[in-house]
C-alpha cells in the first residue's frame, strides 16, 4: 500500500514539474538551450526580398535578450547576451507569414514555410566574440503566429551538440 502512493506522489511530482516548464513557456519569451533558460526580449526582422525563381521570400530573424540592442543609427547590435539568428522563406514579400516552418536540408530548395539555418549565441559579448559560446541549428520546426503587430514563435530545434526549445511573443522591429 505504501508503495502504491509513494508511486502515486512521485508520479504527481513529475507532472508539477512538467506544467511549470510549460507554464513558463506560454508567459515568457525564452529559449532553453543545455537546460539553461535565456530571456529572449526584443525582436528584429529584415527583409531581404525574392528567393529568385521561387515563391518565396528570405527574411531574417533576431531574437535578442533586453541587454543586446540594435542602434538605429548604424545598423549593428550592440551589448552582450543571447543572440538567437533565424533564416526563414516566407510565403508574402511583405512580412513573416504564419505557419509551421521546418529546416531547409542541405540541397533543398528555399521552398516557402521553410528556413534556412541559424544560430545560437549565449553569452554574447561584442567586444569580446570568443567568450560567446556559439551553436549552429542542424533541425527541427518554427511555428510562426502573427496578429497584428504581434509575432508569436514556438522554437523546437535541434544544433549541433543540444536542442533549443522556446517561445517569443512581442513585436518585431524592423532593421
């Protein structure tokens, strides 16, 4: 008998401890990257025009921590912290289309709904771009939701040596 609710509480436990993770998810912008959590606070986005010969569009990605900052004036980021660079295809030429994007495999076309590549830099510091640590994203699918002025972005992504899961909901600035 004993055993049965020890199981009972244990099994109650881990749920906990499941929610809470995604109960964080749906009320903060971070990723989880080798089981450290990074604020993600503000984003930016470019676009950079017609993928030729097909129906879609390349824009470009950044998703930064509050401490790492565009400058209007030059067009660089600036302080340190994490960096988090998405290379999407979207289907409209005018913004990030919403839907689920899944990683373009070498050799693919830059079909629309697809993306590119990225990478990960946590401990990123300008000035000193060997402390930053640097991981490239090998796989893995985006959902995008736009409302608005909104962006909403449902990271589940594999690099090279981790996985990177997240969330991002807030306006995207454009470079």
């Amino acid at each position: 008998m004993a055993a049965v609710i020890s199981t009972a509480l244990m099994s109650c436990s881990d749920d906990d401890a499941e929610d809470s993770v995604d109960d964080l998810f749906e009320v903060a912008s971070l990723v989880v990257y080798n089981d450290v959590s990074y604020d993600l606070d503000h984003g930016y986005f470019e676009l950079l025009g017609e993928n030729v010969g097909l129906d879609s569009y390349d824009v470009e990605v950044y998703l930064t921590a509050s401490s790492v900052t565009l400058s209007a004036s030059s067009g660089e980021f600036s302080g340190d912290g994490t960096f988090l660079y998405l290379d999407f295809n979207s289907q409209d030429e005018n913004e990030l289309s919403s839907g689920t994007y899944t990683f373009l495999e070498k050799g693919e076309e830059r079909d629309p709904f697809t993306f590119a590549g990225g990478y990960i830099l946590t401990n990123y510091d300008e000035e000193i771009e060997d402390k930053s640590e640097y991981e490239q994203i090998t796989g893995g699918t985006i959902k995008v939701t736009t409302e608005e002025s909104k962006v909403s972005f449902v990271i589940d992504l594999t690099s090279t040596n981790s996985t990177i899961k997240g969330n991002f909901s807030n306006s995207l600035s454009a470079i």
